[in-house]
C-alpha cells in the first residue's frame, strides 16, 4: 500500500492492539477464525494508517506494548532487526491432510498399512471385523491437541487422531472427504477408530510415529502384526 514510514508504524500500532487467538478454541470453528481475523485486522490496520489514523509508534517494542505484554522472553530486542527482511507466508504450504498437523505422522503410517495390506490380498472391506488393535505411540503435542475419542462430526475429526488413523487403515486416504460428517459417524469407521490406542513416546519425535497393527482372520487366526515406524 506503500505506507510512509509512520503510517507503516502506525499500521503495525493498530494490528498489535488487537491481539487474538487462545489454544482452548482448537476444535471449534474458532481456530480457523483466528488467522482469517488476524488478516483481516492487518488489513484494516494498513487501510486506517493510509488515512492517518495513529497509534503507538513503539507498539512492538515498548516496555507496555505488544511484545513485553504478551511474551516472557528475554531477547526481544533480536528479534526486530529481522522484521522486513523475512516473511513467513513464503513458507506456507498446503497440508497434506486437513486436520491437526501433528497426527499426520500417524495418518501417513496407517495410509502405508493400508497399501501394505492390499498388497498381501487384504480387502480394506474386511477390516473392521478382523483388526484386533492398532498401536500407536506418538509424540506428547498428538495427544495434547488431537486426542479426541469419539468426534462428533467433521470438525472436532480434525483433532481425532483416532479418527485419522481409522480413515487412514480403511481408506488409505485422508483427504476432506474423509472428513465429512457422514464418514465421522460411518460405523466401519468407528469400528476400527474404537480400537486404536495412541501413547506418548519420549523417543517419538513430532514428526514421527510408530505403529503397529495386529490382525485375527476369520478362522481366529492370528496375522504376524503389521508394524511401521513413520
């Protein structure tokens, strides 16, 4: 918007002046809101500073703005030498999956499973009446932010790494038709979804998982359990 030098401090003034965003909202329709308002507060920051409307010229660096308020770190002042210099937006990509980053490991784990089975002459069909257990060992961030159980629906799958894996085994996909109401409350998937047991391993990293299938034909018979580090 080529903004002046002030204009662009009071830009950044108004934007920093409205600070949102709260972990506890993940799960609701919320966390996608925060970055679309965060955008669109950037946006009416820049627009109100091409007008001349003012704020803070230090609102970042102040001993009572934005930064000071809502962080405890100590080295703030490295930081804002870097700003202009590198954007973050230019790292952005899409997401493999659409739900919580952090269970993608496991997603791809199960989606690999899947392939695996076929392979061996496996039906994905069959599944749900001879898996016997799925055993999932995660980083702690996949059960703080994606353990739920039982999801209602396609948005609170989002945060069900249950359910990812579910639709992962079954599937061998993930995508947002996977995420729908419909599949969330699909009895095969909740069937296999009801026997995955996810545990936090010190030795998993956030981007990693191990898992491991365990399988019963019908006869009773039991399969050598499939097992895979992601």
């Amino acid at each position: 918007m080529k903004l002046s030098l002030p204009q662009m401090q009071h830009a950044i003034g108004i934007a920093a002046t409205q600070v949102t965003g709260l972990r506890e909202m993940f799960g609701s329709d919320t966390k996608s809101f925060h970055p679309g308002r965060a955008a669109q507060n950037g946006l009416l920051a820049a627009v109100l500073a091409q007008q001349d409307y003012t704020s803070s010229l230090t609102a970042l660096e102040a001993k009572r703005g934005w930064a000071n308020t809502v962080s405890t770190r100590n080295d703030l002042d490295s930081l804002f030498p870097r700003l202009g210099k590198s954007w973050e937006i230019g790292a952005n990509a899409f997401k493999p999956f659409p739900c919580g980053i952090v269970c993608h490991p496991a997603i791809d784990a199960c989606i690999q499973v899947h392939e695996d089975l076929v392979a061996a002459g496996i039906q994905p069909e069959v599944l749900p009446q001879i898996v016997e257990k799925i055993d999932l060992k995660v980083h702690h961030l996949v059960i703080e932010l994606t353990s739920k159980r039982t999801p209602r629906d396609g948005l609170e799958a989002k945060f069900s790494v249950f359910h990812g894996c579910a639709v992962g085994l079954l599937y061998g996909k993930a995508g947002p038709a996977q995420y729908t109401d419909e599949v969330v409350r699909n009895a095969d998937v909740i069937a296999i979804r009801d026997k995955v047991e996810a545990s936090i391993s010190d030795s998993v990293g956030a981007d990693q998982c191990k898992l491991k299938v365990s399988l019963a034909n019908a006869t009773g018979k039991t399969w050598p359990p499939w097992q895979l580090s992601s």
